[in-house]
C-alpha cells in the first residue's frame, strides 16, 4: 500500500494541523498528571510525529513562540514585588554567593561530562545551568556552535528529576513540616487573589508586548521574555502591577513554547547516545544532591529551616518551588525571592559568560586545527 503523505502548500492548514498534535499532547500529558504538561506533552507530541518520514506538513511560527514567551515574561514580572525586592536587598551578598556556587557546580559537571562524553563543552554547558530551560534552549537555537538537540535534553532531564524527586524529599521525613508559618502577604497570595476584567489583563499584554519590541531594541538577551520581565516588574515596584494571568493563558503560553521546541529536537543528531542518556541523568542527580548539601550550611548560617534552605536553593523552577513551599509552610517570600534572583542572574550574567566560553573554545579549536594543517605540511615536506 502506497505511503500516505501529508502535505499542504497552505501555512495556515500546516499550522493548524500541527497545533491538533501539540494539544493532544498537552491534553494527554494532562490525563495522566505528568509536570508542565502543556510544555513537555506538545514538545513530545510535536518530536514523535516529525519523527515519521509520511507527515511532512509540520511547521510553528516563530511569532507563536514569541507570543508565549511574552504570557511567561509577563507571569514571572508579576512576582517581582516591593516586598521580593527588599528581601533581594538585604540577602543580595548571599544570594550571588549561592548561585555562583551553583553554576560553578553546575560548569564543573559540564566540564566532566565533556570529557567523558565528547561532546564540545559549551553545549553541555548550556545544558547544564540550572533553572532557565526556556531560556537555555533559545540562547542555543540562537548562539551558532551550539547543539541545540543536546542543550535541550540535558535541561529537560534535569528538570523532570527535579520535579519528581524534590517532592519526593521536601514531603520525606527528612523535612518536618510546619517549622516556619507562611509570611502573609507573599508573593503567591499578592498574584493569584487579585481579580481584574479581561480587559485590563489584555491591556497589560499588550504593554507587555511593547516592552518585548523594546528589548529587541536594546538588544537584550531573549527580548521577548526579558523585555516583558523588566518591564512589568519595574510597574509591579511602582505599585502600578496588572492582573495575574489565568492558569488557562499559561497552559496555551507553554503549548505556543513547546509546540516550536518540539520542531527543533533532532533525536537522530544526538551524539554518543550511549553515553549521554546516563551522564544527563547522572547530572541530573549531581545539581540535586548539591543543592541538598548547600542547604545544611545555608539553614545554620540564616537559621532558616531546612525545607526553606533547600527550596531556595533547588535548581528548578520558580514556580513549582513556590508551590511546594506553600503545602509545607516554607518561607514563600525567602524561597520566591532566592528564585528570582537567579532567575535575573541566568536571563542577564549567563549568556554572555556562555558567549565568551564559546567564543574561547572556537579560538583553540581553530588553534589546534592551524597547528595540525601546519604539521601536516612539514610532514609533507619532508616526504
């Protein structure tokens, strides 16, 4: 029987078509209560079917991808608020000092992983920063030289074992709960009780839109994620903050993010994958067990308990560790505030560090190349 190929000249019924696909995903990710499902489940939904030679019409906007990083960006600068920013004031030295501490950990099992691996370090590097895999995975998409197929599996590795062991051991024994009451007033409470009209939350969009088109002025790293970031957290300080955004616009912000993700993966261009699949995992585990560690020292020198240390600390998402930090009476606003400092310090101090690294290791490889042309030469000369 002839193979049945799909194919469509119109970008539109192309688009659509591929979007049928990432929602099922997301729905079926949902079904079975795996994490961030409208990210991960269209990102796989999208991988599994361009894996198919007989579907050929699969195609995402990159503007659709832009506007979901605009919902985020715009998400994350609601929780910058007066009270995160005088805790990021006061803790300022120990918050660089423990997420300095983190990336050096994290450049280390790179570094490692590179050598064990053969993989060029930049890219396990880009895979190996904590906490930005959004941000990671479009610096590399963006930066050449990069392996973005690598970059991303390192990243979504790692944040899958966060999500499913971080909760597995802040709800252990390990962790009493109910050490510290809940600050009233915290971020979580000051974003998810206010109640705005829909009108007013599409006029912050839209704000949120022209603050994107700004930082692609200024050239900032990912303009249409920082932009939105900066722009609404500056208004948010002023006392001028919108409407949280729905849970709703969020699941469709990461289903315009994952669909685009998922087109980028080329499973087949994964090197050494023999090798690779245990190092992520064994990175994976390394981040965790660091930051557990890193926890005891910070819990004896701020006397905070040990579930507010290792949340502060843990290398995954704001969000999620805002959540379990509520179910177990954490600080919310310590545990926000160390988050979004390093959330701030991936988005602005990360990339060009990785852009220097990058740019050091294209230097000697070009260096080792010259030297090997230039012995080859004398060989044949010689000959």
């Amino acid at each position: 029987m002839a193979t049945l190929r799909l194919r469509t000249n119109h970008k539109t019924i192309q688009f659509l078509g591929t979007l049928v696909i990432a929602s099922i995903g997301g729905f079926i990710f949902t079904l079975f209560g795996l994490p961030i499902p409208w990210l991960l489940g269209s990102m796989t939904a999208i991988l599994i079917t361009s894996r198919f030679r007989s579907v050929q019409f699969l195609t995402w906007p990159r503007w659709v991808r832009d506007t979901g990083l605009i919902i985020v960006g715009y998400s994350i600068g609601l929780s910058f608020t007066q009270s995160s920013l005088l805790q990021m004031i006061v803790k300022l030295p120990s918050m660089l000092l423990i997420t300095l501490t983190i990336t050096i950990i994290a450049a280390i099992g790179a570094y490692l992983v590179s050598r064990l691996s053969g993989v060029d370090y930049p890219t396990v590097l880009t895979g190996s920063i904590p906490g930005g895999l959004t941000q990671m995975i479009i610096f590399a998409e963006e930066v050449k030289g990069i392996d973005i197929t690598t970059v991303t599996f390192f990243q979504v590795t790692r944040m899958l074992m966060i999500v499913i062991f971080v909760p597995l051991l802040i709800f252990s024994p390990l962790f009493p709960m109910g050490e510290i009451p809940v600050t009233s007033g915290t971020l979580l409470n000051e974003v998810t009780l206010k109640e705005f009209p829909v009108t007013l939350l599409v006029f912050f969009l839209f704000l949120s839109f022209i603050f994107a088109k700004m930082g692609k002025k200024l050239k900032l790293p990912t303009a249409y994620l920082v932009g939105p970031i900066l722009g609404t957290a500056i208004l948010n300080v002023l006392g001028f903050g919108g409407p949280a955004a729905p849970s709703s616009l969020l699941d469709l912000s990461q289903l315009m993010i994952g669909g685009y993700i998922g087109l980028l993966l080329k499973p087949e261009k994964l090197q050494n994958k023999a090798k690779i699949i245990p190092l992520a995992l064994l990175n994976g585990v390394v981040m965790v067990g660091a930051s557990f560690a890193l926890s005891f020292i910070f819990m004896h020198f701020y006397q905070f308990s040990l579930a507010t240390a290792f949340l502060s600390l843990a290398p995954g998402g704001m969000e999620q560790m805002a959540i379990i930090a509520h179910e177990v009476n954490a600080d919310l606003s310590m545990v926000t505030g160390y988050q979004l400092f390093r959330l701030f310090f991936i988005y602005f101090a990360v990339p060009p560090i990785l852009k220097w690294v990058l740019l050091q290791h294209n230097r000697r490889k070009q260096k080792r190349d010259t030297g090997s042309g230039s012995l080859a030469q004398n060989h044949s000369g010689r000959g």
